[in-house]
C-alpha cells in the first residue's frame, strides 16, 4: 500500500466543507456555479461566479461573504449578462472572468470569454461597485480565452495574458502576452509560456488560471494544463513564476503539478477531472484559491504562501518545454 507521503504532494489543501456554492445555494434556477473571479474588498471576499442556465448559455453573478467561506450573499438576479443585441460577440455568453484591481482608474477590470459566433473571444469591462458595468468590447480575436490583466503598467503600457488557441490541434494551445496603451488596442503579441509535448501533464494545451500575482520574487503564475487521455482530459494546476520589471521573462516553472482533481466533486460532474481556477488573492501569510470542480460546483482550497514561494524557487529556470 502507498504511503500518505507518497501520494500527498499538493500544495493547496481543500476546504473540508467543499463545495462551498451549489446551484441548491442559488436565488434563481440554473444547472450549475463555477470558475468565479475572486477579490477581496474591505475585508470582505466577492465572488463573480459563472452561471450557466438550463439552455447551456452562462451569464455572471455576484456572491459575497465577510470571511469568504461561508454566509454568502447571492444577487437575486444575474449580476453581469449577456447582450449580444448591443454586443453580439456576446451571441451565446459569457464566461470565466478574471479581475484586477487598476489603483489608477480606482475601478476593477474584468476579463472575460465572451462565445461568439466565431468562437470564444477575450472581452473587457469596467466596474466600480459590481452593479453597474462599462464594456470595452472584445480586446483579442477568437480563438482566445484565460484572459487576465497584470495591475501595472510596464514602460506605460498595460499587459495582458491570454490563450490564443491554434487552429490545429498540432500546434498546441500556449500562453501569450500582449501590450495595450489604452486597454483597447493591443499589440507586440508573444509567446511565453509553452505546453510541453509527448507525456506531460501540461502536454499540447495550457491556459492562465488566476490573475498574475505580485510577489518579492517576481509575478506568481497560476496555470491549467490539459492532459489527454483514453478516458478523457484531465485538468490540472500548476505554478510559473515572472520577473517583476520584464514580464516577458519567464524565471521557473514546475514540473509537476501542484493540485489536480481527487475530491469526488472534483472528479464527477458536468465536465469530469477538471478543477479550473478564475480566483486567489493573498490574506497575511495564506492564499486562497477559488475554483470550479467538474463544471458544477465552486470549490476552495488554501496554500501557505511562503510554501508556494519557496516552491517554486526550487523548480527549473526557464520554459523548461
């Protein structure tokens, strides 16, 4: 029989009570809650969840709670709907937001997938209370998604990272990033952090999980990778880390992921094997990740922050691809 040591190596340890939201905590009808965007504002915890309705179509909507766990305080309605009259990018949802904090304009900045016609897109919005929303409309062409904004500008210009997925399975889906001066236009597109090929379990398709986290040693990536098997995907989680000034360089990655799907709610669902990421911040020495399992739930897991930091100073340099 294996040992506990031998079998136990993640980083992020679940919340006991996991899942924390279910469509039975929800105000309205829906089929299932996951792959929330997470802040915390004022000592208390926001979760932008994605619902998806019993037609398959998602929309957004606003959970709260003062110690980000439990007591939650769900809109009556959707928070942040569709609107593919005035925005047909929009035409079949929107889906798995990100959101930073931009100290300069005081107001938060939403990645989101909008499905459009042509595929899944990246699009952009403004919000100052979560209520009201101010769209900038679609920022990447599909096939594009995992979307999420660095809080900084570098050299004046603001960075996003994002999956532009090729055309042929053959090439693989990688991360990008790319620079904007004014969050509408956006250029000097780069690769920087590849799948790797053949066994691993990052292998032909990886996509941003969390917004980019700043740390003393540089922006603390969190990642998905996508493993394919006879019996289906499994999605996993894994770290890369980027320096501080040139984000385009990449300084570790891991080689072995650090969460994947064991949870029975993790491994059954919609979408089974899959644990998908949207959220974390850090509060004192901790970092709460905030997930969905299977497609279906919204989930919990915290790390030592010191741990993943030491971590991941002890993994390879570079892309190691």
């Amino acid at each position: 029989m294996k040992s506990e040591k031998n079998i136990q190596h993640e980083l992020f340890q679940r919340y006991p009570q996991n899942p924390i939201l279910t469509v039975e905590s929800w105000p309205y009808r829906a089929n299932s809650v996951f792959n929330a965007a997470a802040v915390e504002i004022k000592g208390s915890v926001l979760l932008l969840a994605r619902v998806e309705d019993f037609r398959g179509i998602s929309h957004l909507t606003a959970a709260r709670s003062s110690d980000g766990i439990t007591d939650w305080e769900i809109d009556e309605k959707p928070t942040f709907v569709h609107q593919p009259d005035k925005h047909p990018e929009e035409i079949w949802g929107i889906e798995d937001p990100r959101i930073t904090w931009i100290d300069s304009m005081n107001k938060w900045a939403i990645c989101y997938t909008a499905f459009s016609v042509g595929g899944p897109l990246v699009s952009l919005a403004l919000t100052s209370d979560f209520k009201t929303f101010e769209r900038l409309g679609p920022v990447m062409p599909p096939d594009d998604k995992d979307a999420a904004l660095f809080p900084v500008q570098f050299d004046g210009r603001w960075a996003m990272l994002h999956r532009p997925a090729g055309r042929s399975p053959l090439l693989g889906a990688h991360i990008w990033i790319s620079f904007s001066p004014d969050l509408k236009h956006w250029g000097d597109h780069q690769e920087i952090i590849n799948a790797r090929q053949g066994a691993w379990w990052d292998a032909n398709k990886i996509g941003l999980c969390a917004p980019p986290m700043a740390t003393e040693e540089g922006w603390l990536i969190l990642y998905h990778g996508v493993r394919n098997t006879a019996s289906g995907c499994i999605y996993r989680l894994g770290l890369a880390l980027l320096d501080i000034d040139e984000p385009t360089r990449i300084i570790r990655r891991t080689d072995e992921w650090i969460f994947g799907p064991q949870a029975h709610y993790e491994r059954e669902g919609d979408v089974d094997d899959v644990v998908f990421p949207c959220g974390w911040f850090r509060k004192d020495e901790k970092v709460y990740m905030y997930y969905g399992a299977s497609d279906s739930y919204l989930c919990l897991a915290i790390a030592d922050y010191n741990e993943l930091l030491d971590f991941i100073m002890s993994c390879p340099s570079g892309n190691n691809g």
